[in-house]
C-alpha cells in the first residue's frame, strides 16, 4: 500500500489535483441542479457500464432531453446509431428508469447515501452497487467506491486485493472491496469520491467522470 499512497500523493502535488478538484466540483454542483439533469446524469451512468465512459460522455451531450422524451424503440434506434454495445437493453433501462425521475430529486435530498445506494439498486433496472456509486458521486456524494476493472487492477497490482476474474458480483465482495478502498482513503487524506478520480489516472492517464 505504501507505494500506493507515494503515487497518489505525489499525483495531489501536480497538475492532476486541478483535475480532480475541478470534477469534483462539477458533481456537487450537478447535485443541486434540476432534476431533468440528474435524470441525464443517470441516464449516462446506465450507458457507462460494460462500455466506454468517453463514447458515454459524448452521447450524454449528443442525446440530451431525448433520454426523457423518446420512446423505447426509438431511443434503441438513436443509441444504435451513436455506436453503443447494447442499444436495446440501454434504451429498455432508460425508459424503465423515466418513472423514477422526479422521485430522484427527493430520494436524494431524504437518505443517506447507503440507503439512497441500496434504493437505487432493488429499484433501478440496470443498475448494480457499481453503476449506482457512479451515479451518486457523480451528483456530488463523497463516500461510496465505484469499483470498476480499472480501479480493481490498481488495487491488484499494489496487492491489495486479489486480481478478480470479472467485476464485483455480489454485495458482499463489493462492499469488502470499498472497505480496502475507504481506508486507503483516509490514509492519503482524501475522499473515496477523489480517490476514485486519481486511482483512474494512475491507470488510465486521464481524469473523466
């Protein structure tokens, strides 16, 4: 671990932290915002998982108010035609999460953060304790891990986990992993929500969201 903390320390003493403080500050402010943006900001998350978190950004941008206002089989169509993976089960998500929509803004306002989690999980379709993290830091929560194969193989190759064959697929080993994770956390001073954003550069050399 403690290889780890040197990286990522050094990492907060070069141009990276502007990065990272900048996005941080973007979820926050994206937290007090409408719900329709919220709702979009689901809607990516939903998209994100098993593709590409760039190609995801720019059909946020490029789909917009259509993840409220299409029909299922067009927004199939419309996600088909931006190039994603899975553009009926996507579309099937969306449409599913639109009755949802106007009971993010309060659910949000009401509950902790595990609690809002694990509502978001039995209640979403589409969403697991990873898509459902993701979404909540990314409207401006600070304490949950989203534990993707990047962070994963972070935390694998500094041996602090075991290298997993696939994603986390239970509760369970999500919340064993999030717990290495919330501790090395307090260890180099920073959020799990930053923390997140740095163990993503150290992999990838960039700092998304």
């Amino acid at each position: 671990m403690n290889k780890l903390i040197t990286q990522i320390n050094a990492l907060k003493k070069s141009p990276v932290k502007k990065l990272v403080d900048s996005r941080i500050k973007e979820f926050e402010k994206l937290g007090k915002s409408s719900g329709e943006k919220i709702f979009g900001e689901l809607c990516y998350c939903l998209l994100t998982a098993n593709f590409n978190a760039e190609r995801a950004m720019k059909m946020q941008k490029s789909v917009g108010k259509c993840f409220i206002t299409l029909k299922e089989p067009k927004l199939a169509e419309r996600l088909k035609k931006e190039g994603h993976r899975f553009p009926n089960a996507r579309a099937n998500f969306i449409a599913e999460a639109r009755k949802f929509k106007h009971l993010l803004k309060t659910n949000i306002k009401s509950r902790d953060e595990n609690s809002l989690r694990e509502w978001l999980v039995k209640n979403v379709k589409g969403l697991g304790f990873k898509e459902a993290s993701h979404f909540l830091r990314n409207i401006g929560f600070k304490n949950l891990a989203i534990i993707d194969f990047h962070i994963a193989d972070v935390l694998a190759r500094n041996k602090l986990i075991k290298k997993p064959k696939s994603k986390p697929t239970t509760k369970k080993n999500y919340l064993e992993i999030e717990k290495v994770l919330q501790k090395l956390a307090k260890k180099t001073k920073l959020s799990p929500a930053a923390l997140d954003l740095y163990l993503f550069y150290i992999d990838t050399k960039r700092v998304l969201k």
